[in-house]
C-alpha cells in the first residue's frame, strides 16, 4: 500500500484499547497501521504485542515529544502518503478514501485534514482543528469552528473543500515527499504549534494546504497532556513566539515580537484575574525561554528566508484575531472581516 496511518503514542494505553481497534477496521482496506511508541511505560507496548499483533510497531525508546517522535519514525516508514493520527482520535467509515481524493485533486496540495469534532461534545467541533486552521498578523491560530475558548455547533456550515492556512497534527494526511523536503517537525518544539510551523514552511515553498468534510474524526483532545494543563500553556505560548520569530515575512519583525509580547502579558493578566496564577506564571517562563532562543531563532529566520520560493500565504489574517474576538465580540468564523484573508500569493505577511 502506498498509505501509512502512524499514530504516535506516549502512555497512551487507555486510547490504543478505545479507539486502535477502528482504526484498524476502517483502515485496513487502504493504509498499514503502524504505533510508534515514544518510550511508554504503561504497559502499551505489551497490550499492543498480546492484542494487535498486526498492527506495525516502531519502538523510539524514549519520549521525543510529539515533533521529534514523528520525525524518528517516519523516517523508518515507506510510504508515499502519511496519515499521522492522534491516539485519542475515533475515525469514521470512508475517512481515508475522503481525505485522499481531496488531496490528489491537485499536485501543489502538500497536506489536509477531515472535519475534527469533539468526541465528549458530540456536534461541535473539536479545538484542535476543527474545520481548518488559520493565523492573524500576530501568530495567534484559530480556525473555522473555533475562535479561542469558543467552539461552534456542526449544523453544515463547513461542508466544503477548501484551503485552509494550516491543518490539525491531530489527524493529518501529508505526502512524504512534502514532508520531507522541509525535514519535517522542528524538534525543538517538542509538543504543540509544531503542525503551524511545518505547513507555514510548506507554504512559504509553495505547496498548498487543505480541509475537506469528506471526511471526519471525532477527537477527545488533551489526551497526552490536558488542556486545563500549566505546562500546555508554556508550549503553547512559547512555541507560539518561536514560530512567528521563524516565519513571518517582514522587515518589521522586532516590532511584531513586542506587540506579541504585550498581548502575551495582557493574557497572563486575565489568567491572574481569572484564579489561575499557574497559567499566568507558565506565559513568563515561555517568554523567557524565548528571550533565550532569540538568537538561534534570527538565524533559523535567515535560513529559511534563503531557502524561500514562491511563498502562498493563502489563510492569514491581516486583522488581530484577539481584537477582533475580546473587543469586538466576534465569535465565529464568517464574523470575522473576510476582506483580510489572504487569497493567493503575495510579496509579505501582512
């Protein structure tokens, strides 16, 4: 088969008993099923041995984080398509057949992912994807179906094909050759935002990136790390600044950096008066592991920019996503003023 679905599982026994199974059944027509495993010590490798011995196992030996862990075990994986799937993910009949015929429609399309709904919340959509991601002018994601903490009912109303500016790590189809030919994850960010960095690094050497509702999963979310978690916040926050550092295109990006910061620290004020101190003490430590890295990041910033050719930034949002949800008190997608999207190719980030 020229079709890998890999999931990559870290202490993740409770899901590969929930949710490996149907994996296997609605996938055996189309795809190998291969576990990578990131150094468990719950007892997952044994389960999987004892009750899915045809399932593909890569055993990693140690935890390298979601980015790092992908990237040790595709390399030991042929295929010309990968699905990366996460553990606490339910597929449904028909998700591999849909999502690639969407992707095959064209040959500049690098990756896409299905309709993500949450799978405690049946109906409304899943925070990790939703119906396709996009990003604002200042590194915030948000996507169709969910803006912040807000997430929308499924009533049909993203029941289309369509670019999107990135797509969900959480069940994403991507060709190997994509993959590949921008080294994959960056493994510096270990967990979270590192989906936006690989398809903002597709992007900027012209492949595309799209979103179908020909197929869907149901997603738990917070599997490996909960989304009520301290730690989730310093990733995110941090690796946030890490990719926005990288990959926005524009000669006034010191000055992105610090409007980033200070909306940075207006949150950390509204985690403070909201009783989560944690959460708020999590965004400093990520500044100043950012602060850190700076350097590093300058250079990866002009490595990139050299390796740029023919950059489609389809997607972003040349408005403040944050503005436009905590001031204007827009709560979804079509509120949003479509008029600063990014359609097709352009010379900047806006």
């Amino acid at each position: 088969m020229d079709t890998a679905v890999v999931i990559l599982n870290w202490n993740g026994e409770q899901w590969l008993r929930t949710f490996l199974p149907g994996v296997v059944e609605r996938s055996r027509a189309h795809a190998r099923v291969i576990v990578a495993d990131n150094g468990s010590d719950d007892g997952s490798i044994a389960w999987l041995r004892s009750t899915m011995p045809e399932v593909e196992l890569i055993e990693l030996g140690s935890n390298l984080g979601f980015a790092g862990g992908y990237n040790a075990a595709l390399r030991q994986v042929d295929a010309e398509y990968l699905i990366l799937l996460n553990s606490d993910v339910e597929v449904t009949e028909g998700w591999i057949p849909g999502l690639k015929e969407f992707l095959l429609r064209d040959d500049r399309m690098a990756a896409c992912q299905p309709k993500v709904l949450s799978h405690g919340r049946r109906g409304y959509f899943e925070h990790a994807g939703a119906a396709g991601g996009f990003i604002d002018r200042n590194g915030y994601p948000f996507c169709r179906g969910r803006i912040f903490e807000i997430t929308e009912k499924d009533h049909g109303q993203y029941d289309d094909d369509r670019e999107v500016f990135w797509a969900t790590g959480a069940c994403l189809l991507i060709r190997a050759e994509a993959f590949r030919q921008v080294d994959g994850f960056d493994a510096s960010l270990f967990a979270h935002m590192e989906e936006i960095d690989l398809c903002w690094r597709l992007r900027r050497t012209g492949w595309r990136i799209g979103y179908t509702s020909r197929a869907t999963v149901l997603h738990v979310g917070g599997g490996a790390l909960g989304y009520g978690s301290p730690r989730k916040t310093y990733l995110n926050f941090r690796n946030s600044l890490c990719v926005l550092t990288k990959n926005l295109r524009s000669r006034w990006i010191l000055g992105r950096i610090i409007r980033r910061l200070i909306l940075d620290d207006m949150a950390a004020l509204k985690f403070i008066l909201e009783g989560h101190a944690a959460h708020a003490w999590m965004v400093g430590r990520a500044h100043r592991h950012f602060c850190r890295r700076m350097p590093d990041l300058l250079r990866e910033r002009r490595r990139l920019a050299a390796l740029e050719h023919d950059p489609d930034l389809t997607g972003q949002y040349g408005r403040s996503v944050a503005y436009d949800r905590f001031i204007l008190g827009h709560k979804t997608f079509p509120q949003l003023d479509q008029r600063a999207f990014n359609t097709g190719r352009t010379g900047k980030d806006r």
